[in-house]
C-alpha cells in the first residue's frame, strides 16, 4: 500500500536520507542532504552524523561538513576531511564524534575493473570515455555509479569551502554561495573519487550536472572538491566490477 506524504512535510524531506536506487549497476547510493534545496534556501545546517554514516570497509564518498566548512572524501574507507580555515591541505583523517554532513552520497565497492586511459583529456572527453567505458563494462548509464581515477593530471583545479559568504544573496548571485580557497595544479599525482547521476542532478551533483568529483593528494594530506581536469597519458579508470554486491547498512 501507497503512503501519502502531507505536503507540509514534502518540504523538509531534504534533511532525510535519500537512497538513489542504483541497484542496476551492483552498487547502492546513498546520499543526505540536498544540494539545490540548500542553495535556494541558504540553509547549511548538518543533516547526518558522519561517523555513523561512513561504513568501516570498502567505502567511498564525497561530500561537505556542516555550515560548508569543508570538503568530505572518502576512500576505502579511509577519510579526508579539509577545512577551508586551514586551506588546502591539513586534512583530518579521523573523523570527530559530533562532525555532522550537509551533504553526502557514499558507496561501497569491494571489487573494481581497471581500464588505462592512454589518451590525454579534457574533463568533458574524459565524461565521455568513463560512459563509453561503463557501457562496455556492463554498467547502466542511466544509473548512478561510483568510480575512481588514478595517475597523473596534466591539470588539476580544485577548491575546499570555508563556510557561507556574507556577501551572497543566494540563487542566481554572481557571488559564490560559499567561501572557496582553489588551485589550480600542473602534472599532478592523484586520485579522484567521483559519482556519476545523471537521473538525480542536484541532489548530491551542482544543479544541471551529472558527476561530482572530489581529489586526494595523499603527499600533502588535501582533500578537495574538483573544478575541471585533464588527464595525462598515464591515468587508471576504476569500475565498480558487475559481479560485486555489497548492501549499505541502514541506521
């Protein structure tokens, strides 16, 4: 049976886990927080303990501490968390008990298929080799899915938050809705964690876009969220392998 959701409530299901059903593709999403929601409303408040929400194997994520004070990424398990009032770099890598998510998708994936990227590319080049690739491997492209990145960026430009800018008035200001420390780096070592939605832009996606990625330069401990790349010639794609099936557990 069908239960019916006052529409007095529709209006603050952004602060609830939402589970993108990626099942398709051997993977479960699941995200906290809603990302156009809370630029339109300006509202930064934690949505989820990030502890009890970051599983203890094979875990992946991206995403942002509460009030936008910095970036979340995660993987296998291991996080980053770069505050922008440090800048880039000096991230925590233990999570603190009361650290709270605004935003969040996670993912758990034991086993991945490697693919070498031979070519040099641009960010929108590469978006269209990981969907062609996904489709060779078996992957729904009309379901979200996890991937990683790993090598070397001809380019590299990223950015860590440091909390709301006062002087943003929101939805369609020029002025960035957050405080942003970015670099831009050349032939750099890295690896990208990213999530692929295209059937749920906005939710833990920029509106009107389909990937978020985040960087880990494991040298200087950052952990930042990613503007634009190009790959080298010398970069490893990794894809949730089809066979693999791992439940997140529910809180």
């Amino acid at each position: 049976m069908k239960k019916i959701i006052p529409n007095c409530i529709v209006a603050a299901l952004f602060v609830m886990t939402l589970v993108v059903n990626a099942t398709a593709n051997n993977t479960d999403i699941q995200s906290y927080g809603h990302y156009k929601k809370m630029m339109h409303m300006k509202k930064t408040d934690g949505v989820v303990n990030l502890q009890k929400s970051i599983p203890s194997a094979n875990a992946y994520a991206v995403g942002a501490t509460h009030q936008g004070l910095g970036e979340i990424t995660v993987i296998d398990s291991k996080v980053w968390l770069d505050y922008g009032k440090d800048g880039l770099g000096n991230s925590t890598n233990i999570i603190p008990a009361d650290e709270q998510a605004v935003l969040l998708a996670v993912s758990q994936v034991k086993d991945w298929d490697l693919i070498s990227i031979r070519n040099g590319l641009s960010k929108k080049q590469l978006f269209k080799v990981i969907l062609e690739k996904a489709k060779q491997y078996g992957l729904d492209k009309d379901a979200p899915f996890p991937f990683l990145l790993e090598g070397s960026f001809n380019k590299l430009k990223i950015h860590v938050i440091n909390g709301q800018d006062p002087k943003s008035k929101g939805h369609g200001d020029k002025t960035s809705f957050l405080k942003k420390i970015q670099e831009e780096r050349n032939n750099q070592q890295a690896t990208v964690v990213g999530f692929y939605s295209a059937s749920t832009q906005g939710i833990y996606t920029h509106p009107g876009e389909s990937w978020h990625l985040h960087a880990v330069i494991r040298d200087e401990n950052i952990g930042a969220h990613v503007d634009d790349l190009t790959t080298s010639k010398n970069v490893i794609l990794k894809l949730p392998h089809m066979r693999n099936k791992i439940g997140l557990a529910k809180e």
